[in-house]
C-alpha cells in the first residue's frame, strides 16, 4: 500500500518539476536551463500480468533544444529487487522515447539513501553489460532550510527538504521556517504545500506533531522580524493582484479551477479512471468546499466513484470495507 509520506515525496516534483535542476545546481551537477516540462504515461506496463509503474515521469526540454526523461522514484527502505526495477525502467523508457533517461530516488532516510546511490551492475565480474547508477536526494545531501526569507525564496524546496527532514532530531526550526513561508505565499499555493507536506510527514512522530501544531496556531508566535516583512510584502502583492484580477467572483473561479486540475492530477498520477459523467461534475463544480473533500478523498480512495459519495456513504463505505 503506497503511504502518505510516498506520495507526497514525488508529488512536489508534479508539482513543480523545475526544483529537480534547481536542487542539482546547488549540489554542483550543471543540468542546462529547462525551457518546458511535460508528463509522459507513468505506466510502463509492457506484458501483463507483468506490471511496473514508475512513481513519477517527467519531459525536460532545455534550453539547449534538447530533451531528456526524469523518472522519479519514493524509495521508504532498502530494498534489493528495486535494482531489477531500476535498469528495467531506464531501460524500457530509453527505448520506447529514444530520449537520455536519467533516475531519481527521493528517501527520508540517510541509510536507505546512501544504498539507493551505490552504482549496481548487471552482469559478470569482470564484465557490466549494464550499469545504473541513480540520482539521490536524501537527508545527507538536501540542505535543510531553516531561515523564513530562504523558505520563501522557493517554497516546493522547502516543503521538500522539511519532508525529506521529517526524521532530524530538532525538526522543529525548519518546520517553523516553511510555516511562516507559507504565509508569505497566495492561498492556492499555501494550501497545496501545508497539504503535501503533512502529508510527507506522515501521522506519528515528533516533526508530524510539530507540524500540525504549527498549522493549528497562529504563525506571529514566532513569526521573525524578516518573515513578518515576507508575510507583509506578500499580503501587499496580493491586493495588487487581486485589483488586477477584477471582483472576487473571478478569484473563487480561479481557485476552484486549480482546485480541480490538482484532484485530475491526482486521479491521473494514481491510475484511477472516473466516468465522463463525473469528470463532468468535477470540472463545473465551484464550491470550494465540495473540492477540497474530494482532493482528500482522491489521494486515498480506490475507485473513481468512491470521490463523490455523499459524506454519510463514503463512512458507511470504509466502515464495510474495514
């Protein structure tokens, strides 16, 4: 069963596809100037009942007029039979997109990272018919973020970082330095980034309680005089924006529109297929209320239909199935 904390791992890269070369830059690698980013069919299915499903596949287009595939793996523990796993989807998307392929493991714990970065060979001893040899991110290179103004230089960063974190014994600095980003940033955003991030963190542990404190409190208890000036310019943007964008009306379609291409997205990214009829529902549906429970739901739920039960179906449902 795919946890929270896998989820939320390779969903900031959906999210915002860029923080890949950003991260690598500040970690010495020169990946060139990404100029478009597209998402490429997950599943990698090739013979059933043979199944494999890469976590998340992106199209970097750079600046150069080149291209290559990212495949982005959520890797919990090590895991020896992920090796085959590995060199199959390098392999099999290489060949099917004739496009530079490169692997990506995302890890929330320094062991299990500096396992997934080992080189593993296929082959003899002393011949490697095939070498993979992955891209890590991990609690032992990603910085931690723990200044508020850095925070919110570059938000999905730091939502990732705080998620890859969420086992450092004082989590507590860098947890406060992306709540107060947080506040800095327009609404749609800090929703999707407070959501993702619980998420990552899961429901146990000192970081998750801290994380749900902060969210539950107001962020001025410990709001530093540089992120008090973040939250106040980024107050100010917003009513510059929001005289740009005319009467509230048009703010609250905008929103709810988000709203749905973020539950699309999810249902997209999990294989879940729901009905014309209801992808209908979901695209003319403006309460924001409405999509915020059918977001939650979409994240854990095992069929389409399951979404949009009415509230008092949906319990009836999980308690039958439990």
């Amino acid at each position: 069963m795919v946890s929270s904390s896998h989820e939320a791992m390779h969903r900031i890269f959906q999210e915002d596809p860029r923080i890949f070369t950003r991260t690598f830059k500040r970690l010495g690698i020169p990946f060139p100037d990404t100029v478009a980013v597209s998402f490429p069919p997950t599943d990698l299915t090739e013979i059933k009942p043979l199944e494999r499903r890469v976590d998340t596949l992106l199209q970097f287009d750079t600046a150069d007029g080149g291209s290559y595939l990212l495949a982005v793996e959520s890797q919990g523990k090590k895991d020896p039979d992920k090796h085959g796993s590995w060199a199959y989807y390098t392999s099999y998307l290489y060949a099917k997109y004739n496009l530079p392929t490169l692997l990506l493991v995302v890890c929330q714990d320094e062991s299990t990272s500096r396992w997934a970065e080992t080189p593993f060979h296929i082959g003899v001893p002393y011949w490697h018919s095939l070498t993979v040899r992955p891209l890590v991110l991990g609690p032992h290179n990603v910085p931690l973020i723990t200044d508020p103004e850095a925070a919110a230089e570059d938000i999905p960063l730091a939502a990732f970082a705080a998620i890859t974190h969420g086992k450092h014994r004082q989590p507590d600095i860098m947890l406060k330095a992306l709540a107060t980003a947080l506040e800095t940033a327009d609404d749609d955003m800090a929703d999707l980034f407070r959501e993702l991030t619980e998420l990552g963190l899961g429901s146990i542990g000192p970081a998750a309680r801290i994380w749900k404190d902060l969210m539950a409190i107001p962020t001025h208890f410990f709001r530093s005089e540089t992120s008090q000036r973040l939250r106040d310019e980024g107050r100010e943007k917003g009513l510059e924006e929001g005289r740009e964008e005319g009467r509230e009306e048009g703010r609250a379609e905008g929103r709810a529109q988000q709203s749905v291409k973020n539950i699309l997205l999810v249902l997209r990214t999990r294989d879940i297929a729901i009905t014309e009829a209801e992808r209908e529902r979901l695209v003319e549906c403006t309460d924001e209320n409405l999509l915020d429970l059918w977001f939650s739901r979409a994240i854990t739920a095992d069929r389409g239909e399951e979404i949009f039960l009415p509230p008092a179906e949906a319990v009836g449902h999980v308690e039958a199935d439990t």
